[in-house]
C-alpha cells in the first residue's frame, strides 16, 4: 500500500505531463483540436435523445415521466460510466507493448503508464459530467445530491485501474487478451442496465447482473443525478472494499511481473 500511495508523490509532475500528451494527441492535427473532447459526447446525447426518445419512444418505467430528453440523459448516466470503464479495459492488454521505447529503460517507473490512461479516460469522462449537468439543468431540475457523485464513481475509478494493472502485464506475455477483452466488453455493455432499468430483467436472470461491478455504479449515478436520492450505502461501501482489492492485487501482479517484460518485448 505504502509503495503505490509513494508512486504518486515521487512522480505527480510526470503522471500530470503524460496525461496531458495523451489528451492532447488523441485530437492532434485536427482542426477543433480538444474541443472534439466535449462536441463528441454531446453529438452521442443528442443521437441518443432523437433515436431513443423520438423514433423508439421509450419509457424507463415509473421513475421519469414522459419527457423524452429524461430519457435520454437516464441513458447518457450510464453510458459515461461504461465508456470510461471500456476505454480502460480495451486499452490496457497493449499498453506495455505500445510503448516499448519506454519498458526498455531501466529508470523508467512503468507502472504510472495505466495511471496515465485512467487519468485520460478521466478527463473525457469529466467532460461527459459536465455535459450531463447541463442537460439536467435545462431539461430538469438539479437535485443536491449531485454532490455524491465523485463518491459513487470512485469505486470504478480504482476497480478500472486495478484491472490495467493486470491486463497491462498480462498483454505482454498473451497477446490474444487485447482481442478477448474486446469480446468481453462488447458482452458487458450490454449486461449492464444502461439501455433498460434491471426491473425489465426476469428474476431469475437478475444475479448475472448483480454480479456485474458496473451494475451498482450506474444505478447510483442515476440515483444522484437523476431521482435526486441518496447512493446505496451498502453497495457502495462493499464496491469500494472490493475495488480496493483489486485495486491493491492488480498493482502488487505488475510489479513482480513487470521484471520479464523487457525480455519478452
């Protein structure tokens, strides 16, 4: 624990330098430049709106009323969480072999690069927030419990890198994960309740998503931002433990792998 807390002290400026040429270089040569950062996920909103809410029609059961661009910011809650978990998750399995240059020096603390890419995913996902608050702000009311929302996502937060600590390593020496993963998330996006509340799912369905990590998160965004109620306590305290712990797992895993990686690169 000691040593991970220490790896932020001793390298916050360069984590802080990398982030910002990760973010910076996504959008490089293009015209908008870092503003395709906030007009991106606001075009996926309006697509959202029209698709879901106008030619579909739908309903999120008994929780919203009938305005449809409700609908659409109930589906933007989850969409930001999964998208910020997915560009984690599909990045990592290539992340040491992307930056080969960078494993073969020796002085070089290898185990910032999945803190860069969550701090990336971060940034978008933080303009994904900002988007969501102002179509809350025109269309609804903003409800107070908003405030919460940093404490219902930070459990993801810490799950997601646990994992890019893992598939970050395990990339290296299996390279068919990154394909794998792909697969995987696919299948998870639409295993969470992202598109449809869980009370449209058969009971006896029902634990597959139970199980889901994202499942809880999401419905607590919602919780805060849209119904303005409080998180789950219960679900929240024991996906924090248990995002701690793979938090922990995955960083102790990189470390006593990430010796053989420049032998195998």
């Amino acid at each position: 624990m000691k040593q991970s807390l220490l790896l932020y002290k001793n390298n916050k400026h360069l984590i802080f330098q990398l982030v910002k040429r990760d973010i910076l270089q996504r959008y490089r040569g293009s015209n908008l430049g870092l503003l395709w950062s906030f007009f991106t996920p606001l075009f996926m909103l309006i697509i959202y709106t029209y698709f879901f809410g106008f030619v579909f029609n739908n309903k999120w059961g008994g929780a919203l009323s009938d305005n449809k661009y409700e609908f659409a910011l109930v589906l933007f809650c989850g969409l930001l969480v999964f998208n910020f978990f997915s560009e984690i998750i599909t990045k990592s399995p290539s992340l040491m072999v992307g930056n080969t240059n960078l494993v073969k020096k020796v002085v070089f603390p290898l185990e910032i690069l999945p803190i860069v890419l969550t701090g990336s995913a971060l940034f978008h996902m933080f303009v994904s927030i900002v988007i969501l608050f102002i179509g809350v702000l025109i269309v609804g009311t903003v409800h107070w419990t908003i405030i919460f929302l940093p404490l219902v996502i930070f459990p993801v937060i810490l799950l997601s890198l646990g994992f890019s600590w893992f598939l970050s390593s395990l990339g290296v020496f299996i390279r068919d994960i990154s394909q794998f993963i792909g697969l995987v998330m696919q299948a998870l996006m639409f295993m969470s309740p992202i598109f449809y509340p869980i009370s449209v799912i058969p009971e006896k369905l029902r634990f597959i998503y139970y199980i889901n990590p994202l499942t809880y998160v999401v419905e607590d965004v919602r919780r805060v931002v849209m119904w303005g109620v409080f998180p789950n306590w219960e679900f929240t305290l024991i996906g924090f433990l248990l995002s701690l712990m793979v938090y922990f797992l995955g960083f102790s895993w990189f470390i006593k792998t990430k010796g053989g990686f420049s032998d195998v690169l």
